[in-house]
C-alpha cells in the first residue's frame, strides 16, 4: 500500500472508531430501554413477539432501502441485536 492510502486509511480507520463509540452508548441506551420492557413481562414466554420481530424487520428493509442501504445487511444487523436482546431477556428475567 502507497503512504499516501496508507494515511487514507487510517484516516477512515479512525472515523469508524469514533462511529463504533456512538454505537456503543446508543447500545447503552437501548439496553435501558430493554431493561424496562423487561420489568413489565409477566412470563418468558412474553419474550419472544414473531409478530413484532416481524414488523421491525420489514420496517428497517423500507428504511435501509429508502436510504439505499443494502437491506441485507440492515437485516444481519437487526436480527443479530433482536436476538441478542431475547436472549439478554431471558437471562435476566425474574419471575414476578
């Protein structure tokens, strides 16, 4: 690689460092938020809403397409965080 793509890259390297950091508090809030849907769960199986999964996911398609982003890879994303939240969920659900 030229010295030239070289600082080029780290440039860009950089601003999706910066970018992984926003992520990680708007995760921070969204774990929150999660939290207190939990607290108004009355059993596991409440967990899990297909309907619901159903509907963010066809959401964020329009979106992603709308914002000519490729949807399969808002789609990877999305289910990935749906599922890791299901599954924090049920790690941390307490009987009432």
């Amino acid at each position: 690689m030229s010295p030239i793509n070289k600082k080029k890259l780290d440039k860009l390297r950089k601003k999706l460092d910066n970018l992984d950091n926003s992520f990680i508090k708007l995760i921070k809030k969204r774990t929150s938020l999660v939290k207190q849907v939990l607290e108004l769960k009355e059993s596991k199986k409440q967990i899990i809403d297909r309907k619901r999964i159903k509907f963010i996911l066809n959401k964020i398609r329009k979106k992603s397409l709308n914002n000519k982003i490729d949807p399969k890879i808002t789609n990877r994303i999305w289910k990935n965080m749906i599922y890791s939240y299901i599954d924090f969920e049920k790690r941390n659900f307490k009987k009432k």
